[in-house]
C-alpha cells in the first residue's frame, strides 16, 4: 500500500508540473510498478556546463524527459528505458547550455538498445545513439568511459567517489531547468544487492548526502579523474536517501564491449 502511494504521488506530481518543463512519456510510465527510475538530483548544488560539457538533455515532440552523454562526435549515451519505445526522428539532443532549453541542437539518425536489455530486472539498461552531425562546438565535447573491467571493481569499487548530474526534478513535484550537480561515495556491493538484487553489471552510490531521483535517467556517473562510470538507471521511489540509487556499470565487460561495437570506442 506504501509503494502504490508513493507512485500516486509521483505520478499525480508529474500531472502538476507544467508541461512546457518536463514530461515522462507513457513508454517510461509503464515501467514504474517495477522500478521507480531517478529523475532529480536531490540536495545537490548548481552545475556549470564547462565542467560537464559532455552532458546532454534529451526532448521529444519539445518535451524534456531524460539525460545523457556524448562518449564521441556523432555517438552520445542513455538509458535504454528512455529510449525504449521512441522513434529517433521524435527525439532531439541539446547540448552547450546549463539551461536544458538553450544550447545547441542535434537530431538523431538512429539509436540502438543494448540487445540483452531486461524491462523486468534493468539489467544493460544502456542505449546509444548516433547524431546526424557532429556533437562538437562551444561546451560540446565527449567524455572519457573506462577500460573494459575483468575483476569485481576496478574505478567503481566502494568508497569511490562519484558526481551525478541531471536536469531533473529538485523536488516532488517541482523540476529545474538548469544543470545541477551531486557527490556521493560508491555504496558496499552486499548491501545493494540485498536491498535492490542487483548484477556485477551494476553499482549503487550512497543516497544519504544526496540522491539523483524523475528526469534524470540516462544521465552520467562521473568520477574525479574525469571518466564516466555509470549511467543513471533507477532508485527509490521518494529519494529521501532511504535506498541507493542504481547505475548501469560501463566498466563490466558485457557493456563496456556492446559500447565499443556498436560506437567503436
């Protein structure tokens, strides 16, 4: 009964937020009686965009839904569960701006989900697309992935720490039109997996100093060295820190090899 308000009060926010700020599409809906995807960054602080110029907002039919990454010229990163159900002639990256609505934008040519994506489980829940043009000009520039990772944890191991950045909503109800930052340490494997049941394709980040929560989906995990880690999968339904928000592992070799295939990096 708890769970099922929680997702009436998630989902009768989204109705109250103006439509021109953000929108979740009906595709994304229909994957919240399993998980409950991240979409803010919660007790986080302003961002600028020449510190995260790899960031990019994705919007379809003017509707911003969800974050991503530029990992080279014409390929950025998202979730799958964004782009699930899309067609890429609808959706239109922007990029260059702190403010989700300014910058540059590109449209897409076409984008691929990882084959071994579970709806159920969210495991790969990676997407990549392919511009048009290239993902190049002012605060538009691709970010650094890791190198393909045999062991339990290479750069994700516990303690790490990690930024998450997202234009997505600040509060219940309540979205933000500009860049915001959070950091937080990598959470203990063990415990995530008992609270989430969670794969080696995976990792948690601790949500107590702060938590990515609706809109922020797709969006990168970046550590201090520059190198995006994660991507923003999902997380608590009301992202009070009460459970650790999850990322999709790139490091982990049945994603990081899908990256390099299908955008030879």
């Amino acid at each position: 009964m708890k769970q099922i308000l929680i997702l009436f009060l998630i989902l009768f926010g989204f109705s109250q937020a103006k439509v021109e700020e953000f929108e979740i599409p009906p595709r994304i809906i229909e994957f919240f009686p399993r998980r409950l995807f991240s979409s803010r960054i919660v007790n986080g602080s302003p961002a600028e965009i020449e510190n995260h110029p790899h960031h990019i907002s994705l919007h379809e039919r003017g509707f911003y839904f969800c974050g991503g990454s530029i990992i080279a010229p014409n390929f950025a990163l998202s979730a799958a569960h964004c782009l699930r159900g899309a067609r890429p002639q609808d959706i239109l990256i922007h990029a260059g701006s702190n403010n989700r609505y300014a910058g540059d934008s590109f449209e897409i040519e076409i984008f691929w989900l990882h084959p071994e994506f579970d709806t159920r489980t969210l495991e790969r829940d990676i997407g990549i697309m392919r511009t048009f043009r290239a993902l190049i000009g002012s605060n538009i520039s691709p970010i650094k992935l890791p190198a393909v990772c045999e062991a339990a944890c290479c750069g994700v191991c516990e303690g790490t720490n990690m930024t998450v950045s997202g234009f997505g909503r600040t509060e219940l109800g309540s979205s933000s039109q500009w860049l915001r930052q959070v950091s937080k340490p990598v959470f203990n494997f063990a415990e995530c997996d008992r609270i989430w049941r969670i794969t080696n394709g995976m990792f948690c980040t601790d949500a107590t100093r702060g938590d990515s929560c609706s809109g922020d989906s797709g969006g990168p995990v970046v550590d201090n060295n520059g190198i995006q880690h994660g991507v923003v999968s999902f997380g608590s339904a009301n992202c009070d820190g009460s459970a650790p928000a999850v990322y999709v592992r790139l490091e982990a070799p049945i994603n990081r090899h899908w990256i390099q295939l299908v955008a030879g990096i």
